[in-house]
C-alpha cells in the first residue's frame, strides 16, 4: 500500500506471563507471537518498518531472520505511547500514515489491515483504530461514545469506572495515524493514570481536541484481534489455531482420526488421503505425501515424507527425508541427516542419524545406525552397531548392496563394507571387507554337558 509505514510493539515484559521469556517470544503454532504480526503487516508492502524492542531485544532480534525492519530500542517500557514515540527519529519527514500494531495480537489478518487503512483514507481521518464487540471485555481499553455515537477517549480497564467496565466495545489496539499528526500529539500525553504509563489510546483525546476525525472500524471476527497477555489466553488461542488448521488439512482430504491430538504447525504440508492417528505432532516444514499412515504418537519436525509411509506406533523424525514407501517403527527414532530411500523399512528401537539408506533396505531390531552409507536391498541384523564415536571424532561406515550384517555385530568406523558382503553373527568388524567376502571372529564354541545338574548340586543351600 502507498505511502504507509509500520511501528510494531514488542518492547513489553509481558508481567502477566509470569515468564523470564519475553512475551512476543512465546509461541503459537511454533512461532513466536511478534512473527506472526510481523509477516501479516509486510503483506501491505510497508515502505518502513519500525519494530519496537526493549524486554529480551537481542533475543526478539535474533527470533528475526529478515534484514527488511528497522529494531528500535525502548529502554524503559514507559508505556506504549512512549514506545511509539521512540521510532519518531525514524519517521522524520515522512507524511504517510503509520500503522501501529502490537506484537501480542498474533492473529491479526491481512484483509483486516488493509480495511482499517482504506476506512481511514475514505474518513479523511489523522486515527482511525480497530474496536471490537466483546462477550468478555476484560482487560482491555474501552471505547467511550457520546449520544452521537462517536468516539470521544479509550479509557483503560485498570482506570475505568464501575459503569464504563460494563462496556463491551474494545480498542482492539490496531491504530493507522497520520505520520505528522502521530509525532506531535504523542509529545503532549503524560502519565497521570493509574499504571504511570504513557498510553497510545491518549492521542485520542488529543486529536479531537484539534478537530481531527477519529474513526474506528469493527473488526468482522473478534476472534482475530485476541490479545495474549496470559499463559491461559495463549493455550486457548493455540486450540483455535490448532482447530483452524485441522479443518483445512481435513477440508484438503486428509483423514485426522482425532484432530483433538493432531497438532499441525502452520509450515507443514500434507498429502491427499494421508491418514493422521492421534497425538501426531507435525512441526515446523515438515512436508507428508499422499497415502501416508501414521499410527499416532509420532512427533516430527522438518520432516518429509514421500507417498504411501507408513509410520507405527510411536516414532520421532527430525529433519530427515523418506522415500515413498518406507514403513517405519513402531519405536524409532530418525535423527537429522537420515534419507531412506523407497521401500525401507526401520523397526523397533532403531536409531539412525546421518544415514544413507538404499531402497529396499531393512533394519529392523534394536540397531545404532549413524555416519553410515548403506546400499540397496541390505539387510541389519538385530542388534547391529556402527560404532562411529571414539571419544574424540566420528567416523563413517559404508555398506554396499545386498550385505547381511548378522545380529549383534559391530561396525567399527571407519569401515567400509562392499557389496554382497555376509556378516557372520556377533562379529566385530574392524577392517575394510571386499565384495562378496565372508566375515567372522573367530570364537570357539565349547559345550559341556551336564554341566547345569552339577553346579545345582554344588550351589544348594547357598542361596541367601
Ligand atoms: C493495550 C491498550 C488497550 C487495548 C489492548 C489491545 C494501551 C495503554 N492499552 O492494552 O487499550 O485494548 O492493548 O490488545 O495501549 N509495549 C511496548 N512498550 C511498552 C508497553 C507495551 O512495546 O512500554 C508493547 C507490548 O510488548 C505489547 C503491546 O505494546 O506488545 C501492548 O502492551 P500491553 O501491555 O499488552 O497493553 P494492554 O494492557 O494489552
Ligand atoms: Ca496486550
């Protein structure tokens, strides 16, 4: 939109959160709160945008990827009318309008900012703020009106009258203001209120004072101009997140047998009749193709999964891809660098990391599988470890195609197995193997018989 900049507020501790986190760093759908508000407003193509910080600021910064806003320090949280007046230095000669935002109202829609700036520009207006119609108004500023209807001051809950909490009209704290107007009545707010804080809503007074039109605009869903302010507000706004996801993914042809339990973040993406078994947790970029099953239990971040995976009972991937047609679990744990290609199949108590696994391929039983290359068709024993750690570095192992590595074997990297190579049972390789070999330790096997009977006898009545 022309000629229109952004003050985002993130400057605040968040008291209520009772948190050593700064509040805009609490997350909803896996993203901090200010995120959210952040990539909503650079939808309008700001020409600047100020983010207000203060509370926690390199952490927020950090939280922050883009080199596209300007990071304004607070450093005394005055209140939000002195937070805005920080960015002033920033806003020299600029004429537009200014769209103020906080950055604990995370589900503010683009459609909606566009409205309240359009309204404000069609009003001729120096405020135009965003109200809303609450069934429980508490906690936030109330709009007063004359028997005109038209607004004439916010008044805060903390310094409202018994009569003016009965109020259900809220400032949703969403302002457009014109850039001159904003700087100059900011200078003449004070703090004679009950927090001892300069508030934003003050320019209200201020601008009808000098005859300016003060517009508002009801938001159309309440439910968007929610703020956080308590860890109860941020659980019950993650169920509507989270219900709000579930029923596109749903919407989209995909089965959630309990979306209750299914916890979709808004990055990941699912394929048509993928069917989602209870408590899945599906975090970050995780990408799932179509047919997919998991069971339940399963907990993935940044995972993709090609078509028709099937994932048991019980399973956590991290950033880790895998081929279509792979079944993994119940009980396994894929850790960042695996890629399994088609057809794999990992089973109980199996762990991988930095694995290359070969189509075809099978590890099923209580394995270590980590800096390894493995080719196609292979099969791991129960009981198999690549022993790739010696206190000091890692190392690698390779295994070609069509190997059978017998149960109980170790793998000391770095070791290179080749093709159809066969591993005998309980064996320790140490040594590089050629294509085809056979490799065993030798270990004399001894029997003796009756040997069981005689140590009863000679153990009887010893027992404590
Ligand atoms: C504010 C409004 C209230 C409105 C509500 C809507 C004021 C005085 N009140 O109340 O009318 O109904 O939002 O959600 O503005 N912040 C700073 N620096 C500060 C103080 C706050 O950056 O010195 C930031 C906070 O980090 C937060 C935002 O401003 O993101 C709002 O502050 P908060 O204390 O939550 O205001 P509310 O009491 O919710
Ligand atoms: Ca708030």
């Amino acid at each position: 939109m022309n000629d229109i900049g952004v003050i985002l507020l993130a400057a605040g501790q968040g008291t209520r959160m009772k948190s050593s986190l700064p509040k805009v760093l609490h997350c909803l759908g896996g993203t901090p709160l200010f995120l959210h508000v952040l990539q909503t407003a650079q939808r309008l193509a700001p020409s600047t945008v100020a983010v207000i910080v203060g509370h926690g600021a390199p952490a927020v910064q950090r939280a922050y990827a883009g080199g596209d806003v300007t990071w304004v320090l607070q450093e005394k949280q005055l209140g939000t009318g002195h937070a805005v007046l920080c960015a002033k230095g920033l806003f020299q000669g600029f004429t537009g309008d200014v769209l103020i935002l906080s950055g604990d109202v995370p589900l503010i829609t683009e459609s909606t900012l566009k409205g309240v700036v359009a309204h404000h520009r069609a009003q001729g207006a120096v405020i135009t703020l965003l109200t809303a119609s609450l069934e429980n108004p508490a906690g936030y500023g109330r709009i007063l009106r004359d028997s005109q209807k038209n607004i004439t001051s916010i008044v805060e809950e903390k310094d409202a009258a018994e009569v003016q909490k009965q109020i259900r009209e809220v400032n949703a704290g969403v302002y457009v203001v014109a850039a001159p107007f904003l700087f100059a009545a900011l200078a003449g707010i004070n703090n004679r209120n009950r927090q001892g804080e300069y508030y934003l809503p003050d320019i209200v007074d201020i601008g009808l004072r000098q005859g300016g039109t003060v517009a508002t605009m009801a938001v159309d869903d309440a439910r968007e101009m929610m703020g956080i302010n308590t860890r109860e507000e941020l659980a019950t706004m993650e169920k509507s997140l989270q219900e709000r996801i579930n029923r596109k993914w749903m919407a989209a042809g995909v089965t959630l047998k309990d979306p209750l339990t299914a916890y979709i973040e808004d990055g990941v993406t699912i394929g048509q009749d993928t069917v989602i078994g209870p408590n899945t947790h599906l975090c970050g970029a995780t990408v799932i193709g179509e047919g997919c099953r998991i069971d339940g239990s399963a907990y993935l971040t940044d995972a993709q999964l090609g078509d028709q995976v099937r994932l048991r009972f019980s399973v956590v991937l991290t950033s880790c891809r895998v081929d279509n047609g792979a079944i993994i679990g119940p009980f396994a744990h894929l850790r960042p660098g695996t890629a399994l290609g088609r057809n794999v199949h990992i089973g109980n108590f199996v762990e991988t990391k930095e694995a290359q696994i070969g189509a075809g391929t099978k590890a099923n039983h209580l394995t270590y599988l980590g800096d390894v290359a493995i080719g196609q068709e292979t099969n791991i024993g129960a009981g198999t470890i690549t022993c790739n750690y010696d206190g000091f570095h890692k190392y690698k192992t390779k295994i070609g195609d069509r190997v059978q590595v017998g149960s109980d074997s170790t793998l000391v990297a770095p070791v290179s197995l080749g093709d159809d190579v066969y591993v005998a049972t309980a064996t320790t390789v140490r040594h590089d193997i050629p294509d085809g070999a056979l490799v065993f330790n030798d270990r004399q096997e001894r029997v003796r018989e009756g040997w069981t009977e005689q140590k009863r006898v000679k153990m009887k009545g010893t027992k404590k």
